[in-house]
C-alpha cells in the first residue's frame, strides 16, 4: 500500500502487556507481539497499533512516560522493537506507536528539573497557590479530585490532568514543542508509520486559569459519570491552539513518506464529534481521529447514522476512525449483550463497523468474540477501578491476556500472567476457533477480506436509507461499486422490501422471496447494485 494507505484501513490494536509473554515472566513484550504477528496479518488487517512502549514507572501501565525515546525494559529493547518493525513491514503491515506528549511520568527527568527550577522550569504547568493556599482554580482529574498538586519545594501547583504522578507538560512553550517534534523524528527515522495521539485534545490549557463552569452529568458519558463528567471542561483542554501544535506536527510527518496522525479525542459527546471534524479538516491537520461516541452502551440505528453522517456534513474533507472496542472500556460484546448472543453480536459488529466509511479499529482479542472478563477488587491494577469501586470497575476487564490455546495460561506465557485468564475468555482461545470453520475468527476474516476488496467499502461515501426499526440502511458508493448494506439491530426478524441487486460478501440469516427481504435477527447482508 502507498499513498494514502490509512484511508479505509483496519487497524488492529496491541495492548502489548497482554498480547504474548516470550520470556516467562507473564508480562507480554515485544519479542512475543513479533512471533504473533502472522496472526494479525492472516486477520486481514492493514496496520498495528501498539499501546505504549516506553519506559515508565508502570502507574498507568505506559502512559505514564519517563523517557520518550526508549523502550521499557518489561517490553525489550530497541533492537526488538526494530526487528517487530521489520517482521511486521514483511508481513505488509504499518506499525503505528502511541505517543503521549500532553503528560510525562513525574519520574522523567524532565519533571525533576523543572521542580527544581532548573533551565526547564517552565517546561510543565506551574501556577501560584490562592491567597487562602488552595489550588490555582476548580480544575478536576480524570481520575478524581483536584487536577493541581501541590509541591512545597517550589512552593506551586502544578497541573496534572490524569493521575497525580501524571504533570502536564506545557505545550504553550516552543522549546517542549520543539523537543516532542524531535521525539516524533526519532521514531518516524526507526520506522514506524504513524503515530496514535492520546489525549490529543488535551495539549494546550488555557494562559489565564479561569475556572470551568459547571455542567450537568451527560447521559452518553462512557466510562460511568463522575465529578470530572460534572464540569464543562471550556480551560483546562479543547484551546484553539491546539490546532497550531498539530499543524507543526502534520508539517513533520508530511517529510516522510506514507506516515499518519491519529488522535484520541477525549470528550463528551455533545463536543466530540466537532472536535473530530475541526482536527482533521484539510490537509494541516491530523489525518484522522476518533472519540469514544461508539464505545458506549447505545446500539440503535440512529446513533450510527447520527455520528457517521454528523461527521461528514461537518467535515466532508476530514476523516473519521470507528471502533467499538480498545484498551479503556468494557468489550463490545459484554456491552451489548442484551441484543444477542456472544457470538451473534461480534459478526453483526464486524460486519457493520467493516462498512463504516472512516478507517476501522480492532482490538486484539475481539476477532474471538472476547467478552469482558469479571475481576475482584484483590486482582485489579487500574487506577480507575482502585479508587471508584464498585461503581467503576476500571479497564483491566478488557486487558487480560490474548488467549492462544487450551491449557495453563492459554498458551500467553509459561508463568503466571498479569491479569488472570479465567474460564470463560480461555474457552475462546485462537486455536479452537482456528478448527472450526463457522467460528466467529473465520467470520471476521471473510468480512475484512470483503472490505479489503471493495472500493466502495475502503473509500465510496455514504448514503443513509430509510428502514424500518431496528435496521441500519446505507449505501456505499464508488465509481463502478454501489453497496447496499442493512444491518438488523434487534432480536426478531424485520421484513422489507428487497433491494435491488443480488446479494453478495459473508451473509448471514438473510432472504429474499417474492421481492421481500427477511432479515432475521441480527443479521446482516450487503447487495450490489
């Protein structure tokens, strides 16, 4: 693939702690991600993600960054992370690495410079206490409490959007603009393709500190509500000067060949979407972004269609990335569960998220119908899920490890693992699956080979229909390709009038008699035209 390679591309995400242990110690790493990477390849995908690599003191498992040109000792070495580039290039896959440049770890020496008052004092977000000795102003933490910290030394706050050992890094001064450029060099010259943007959204705080006004708890906020949901986040994040930082960075990336830019939009919905159409319009900006707006609960025709085509009337020259699964929520299938069986429910959303126009997302372990694994407090390490429980469980349901075989540890490693496998994510290990021909791995390779194969799928607009409840009706089109494509979002069959053309691609609970369409429950079929 060259040119524009991302456009229409699936790519499948590696939380890397959980994908394969080669040394025993039951902690995936890099060498093990290497000797898997056939797997993904087989998978039809176009591209890896990998979840940060870096050394870090492991407070938020790697985003918490301690030196941005180096790889943790857990994961490798950089001369494993050069042959995973090299082994995954042959393979035909474009590796992609997170890059978390709107925080560091307080254990970067960065941090302990600028604390010190030393020549990059200016280098993180400091500000002066209150007369009264409180925080700068009513700025919240993702993960609870006060966003500002309090360090005697230097007698300021400083700013930490996420945890407190998590100081933000200020992206207003042009000597840490300048430096995480040269980090995104360092890496662009190792190889890699692109680079996932966390937090992209997050970079650039406002000069003057006002306080942000409050706001009601949104309805469509995923993870569960908290105080952090409470707040209109108008300062602390969201500045327009965001876009002049991704300018520079698109500037960087545009002299290499072949790269990309995607970033992480975290926002509430009612803003999400703008945001994602705002940092991916024309050709200075990032490439492509997403949100969490399909990593809900909400599973209706009108919330599909209500984002897809929201994006593109506010953005036809932008581009969108969709998925319905990563690293920080409950798997897709656990979540929407109340529409179908485990393995009913991962086809359907195979073969919907496979016709989204926008470039699609996997998560390791969803091409196996993984559902969310049920952890005790005693086997948690998130820090979401430490401190919100029971309410919020955290994300180490969706991070246990990559089930591979029958036997002890589902053949991830030789040691005892991280995470736990327990029995009902064991039973759907990669080689049962593999033996059986009907099986949810084998369906998900006949619908990416599908997609791969069709213009109108990979890169034709899109068209919204008229169904009746609960069907999604779209068409994709493309010089020489028109795809009509129905999903069935409920669990009775919905009749309809046939669409024009004879059926086509993997299909399922679907049939047409005497002009009439029954499209059994959850079931999918795509025609051409």
């Amino acid at each position: 693939m060259g040119g524009e390679w991302w456009r229409g591309a699936v790519i499948y995400q590696i939380y890397p702690r959980s994908f394969q242990d080669s040394t025993g110690n039951g902690i995936g790493d890099l060498a093990g991600i290497t000797a898997r990477l056939d797997h993904v390849a087989r998978l039809g995908a176009d591209a890896i993600w990998l979840s940060p690599i870096f050394p870090s003191p492991m407070a938020d498992m790697g985003y918490d960054v301690s030196d941005y040109r180096g790889i943790e000792p857990l994961f490798g070495s950089l001369a494993d992370f050069d042959a995973l580039v090299a082994r995954a290039h042959d393979l035909g896959l474009k590796v992609i690495i997170d890059q978390v440049l709107s925080h560091s770890s307080d254990r970067h020496p960065w941090f302990a410079n600028s604390r010190a008052r030393g020549d990059k004092a200016d280098w993180y977000v400091w500000a002066d206490p209150k007369p009264d000795g409180s925080p700068p102003n009513n700025w919240l933490s993702v993960f609870g409490g006060s966003a500002w910290e309090y360090a005697p030394e230097r007698g300021q706050y400083y700013l930490h959007n996420f945890l407190i050992s998590q100081p933000d890094l200020n992206l207003r001064n042009p000597a840490v603009q300048a430096e995480m450029l040269d980090v995104l060099r360092f890496w662009l010259d190792r190889g890699v393709d692109g680079f996932r943007l966390d937090t992209v959204n997050y970079y650039i705080h406002d000069d003057q500190l006002r306080d942000n006004p409050a706001m009601a708890p949104d309805p469509e906020r995923w993870p569960p509500v908290n105080t952090y949901d409470m707040q209109d986040h108008a300062y602390d994040k969201n500045r327009p000067e965001n876009l002049d930082f991704l300018k520079k960075m698109r500037a960087v990336l545009d002299q290499y060949d072949d790269r990309c830019l995607i970033g992480e939009v975290g926002e509430a919905p009612h803003r999400a979407l703008a945001l994602m159409e705002a940092y991916t319009k024309g050709a200075e900006r990032l490439h492509m972004a997403y949100s969490f707006d399909m990593l809900g609960p909400k599973f209706t025709p009108a919330h599909f269609r209500g984002k897809i085509e929201g994006f593109f009337e506010g953005a036809p020259d932008g581009w969108p990335s969709w998925s319905f699964s990563n690293h920080d929520v409950n798997r897709h299938v656990t979540r929407w569960a109340d529409y179908g069986a485990p393995d009913d429910v991962a086809r359907l959303a195979i073969a919907m998220l496979a016709s989204f126009q926008g470039t699609i997302g996997i998560y390791q372990g969803e091409e196996l119908g993984q559902t969310e694994t049920d952890l005790l407090y005693s086997e948690l390490t998130d820090p979401p899920g430490l401190r919100f429980w029971p309410e919020n469980k955290g994300r180490d349901g969706c991070r246990t490890p990559m089930v591979w075989e029958g036997g002890p540890q589902a053949g991830f490693t030789t040691g005892k693992p991280w995470l736990p496998v327990k029995a009902p994510q064991a039973a759907r290990h990669v080689a049962a699956l593999e033996a059986a021909p009907d099986s949810v791995l084998h369906y998900y390779r006949a619908v990416l080979a599908f997609r791969r194969a069709s213009t109108a799928l990979r890169a034709g607009r899109t068209e919204f229909l008229d169904a009746p409840e609960p069907v999604l009706a779209f068409r994709r089109i493309a010089e020489g390709e028109t795809l009509t494509c129905l999903f069935n979002l409920g669990p009775a069959p919905v009749e309809m009038p046939a669409p024009a053309g004879t059926p086509c691609g993997p299909l399922r609970n679907a049939a047409v008699a005497g002009g009439t369409l029954t499209l059994g429950p959850n079931g999918v079929i795509w025609l051409t035209e």
